[in-house]
C-alpha cells in the first residue's frame, strides 16, 4: 500500500520569496511516480512536475522544483519568486509504475492550503 | 489542446436520487480514473478502465457503478444518493500506451462534477 504524508496544512510565505512543501512517502513498491498537483478555490486539478522514482535528477517546471531524496522517501516542492496566484491547495500524489500494473491511480497526501502575503 | 470534459458542471439531487456523471477523455486517450474528493478532503480513487474494461477498482460504494463506453467516454452511475456522496467528482485520462516512458501516463483531470446531495 502505498501512503502519502503531507504535515503541514498551511503555510504563509511573503510575495517574491521562495516556499517549500513537504511530502513524504512510504511505498514497496520498486517503481513508482510522485507529482505535485495544485487546486485553486475553483476546483481544478492542475499538474505541476512529476519525478520518477529512477529520475537521479531533481524534476524542475519553470519556478517549481521538486526536492526528491530517495533514501528519505522525500518529494518536497520548491516554488521560487511567489506570486499571488500561487495561492491554493497543493496536493502531493504518487502511483505505482511497474510494467503491467493494470493501473496507474494517484494516491494523494491530505494537501497544503498556500496563502501568499503581498 | 483538447482537455478531459466532464458534465454536468454541477448536480443537486434529493437524499434517494440517482445521478449520472459523464467523463469525455482526450482523445486517443484509452484510459479513464474517477475519483471522488469530499469537502476539505483529498481525492480518493473510485474506479479505473482501460479500452472499456474495468481495470481496478477502489472505495467505490456498491451504489455506484462505472463504465467506458466505444467512443472512450465514460459515465459515474450514482443511486441512492446520501448527504455523505456530495463532492467533487473528477475524471482523469491517460495513454496506456504512450511511449515507453511513464511520463507518457501522466493523468489530465477534467474541471470535475460538483455534486450536492441536500
């Protein structure tokens, strides 16, 4: 089974600084994928970066960075230079990703509601 | 680009109704997810079919049923509606068969059905 951990329900960071979110993982599975959502209050499930778990480099996507350490079951998101329209819920998933798995659904961790201060 | 639609937009049914979410994935995208996310809740897999067999299924209530029909798309059959089934519906969509990359398996969510049961 695999289980997500999110510990921080908000956080607070100042426009134009930088911010991290935590997210921890615990899988057996040898293969696996980890991604970044973010839900805004309208609802929508928008991808930010995805890693593999065989990925040796940290996945970047324009200001967002993911953090991953594989030995500490890691995958922190990194987002430079805030901006008000960072402002939402960000949701932590990972996926089992062995060949002929059958299926490849998201586990989410419980989210990290982000409010950027002007 | 094409995107996952998803209809209704919105649904309010009466405790005991019945209600039908339709699920439109890009196209040639062979692969659907449901997922259910409560209020203040992270999404949870309900349901999976990849070229319209069910393919795994996850705490989908025995009220619901799912299928993928010809043409891709796929609809959330709902009955007995209670209070607890008001959410967020989303649909997903992937590419079995992109690649051989799991990049190529990345789900697109659609906008999402909100449902509320009164």
């Amino acid at each position: 089974a695999q289980k997500i951990t999110q510990t921080q329900p908000g956080m607070f960071v100042q426009e134009k600084e930088a911010v991290t979110l935590d997210c921890t993982y615990d899988t057996s599975d040898q293969s696996y994928g980890l991604f970044w959502y973010k839900q805004p209050s309208s609802g929508e499930m928008i991808f930010l970066i995805y890693q593999g778990s065989y990925d040796e480099q940290n996945a970047t996507e324009g200001r967002y960075s993911l953090n991953f350490q594989k030995a500490r079951k890691s995958a922190n998101l990194v987002i430079s230079a805030s901006q008000l329209g960072d402002s939402a819920m960000y949701f932590c998933a990972m996926r089992e990703e062995a060949w002929g798995a059958g299926s490849y659904q998201l586990t989410f961790g419980k989210g990290t509601k982000l409010s950027v201060i002007p | 680009a094409a995107g996952v639609i998803q209809s209704p937009r919105h649904l309010i049914k009466e405790k005991r109704e019945t209600a039908t979410l339709k699920c439109y994935p890009i196209p040639r995208h062979d692969t659907v997810y449901w997922y259910q996310q409560g209020p203040g809740q992270d999404p949870q897999f309900l349901i999976s079919f990849y070229e319209k067999m069910q393919s795994d299924k996850g705490s989908i209530p025995d009220r619901f049923s799912a299928q993928q029909f010809s043409d891709y798309h796929s609809e959330l059959n709902m009955s007995s509606l209670e209070l607890g089934d008001s959410a967020l519906y989303f649909c997903a969509s992937s590419s079995e068969m992109t690649g051989g990359s799991f990049i190529g398996y990345e789900q697109f969510f659609g906008p999402g059905t909100r449902l509320t049961v009164l």
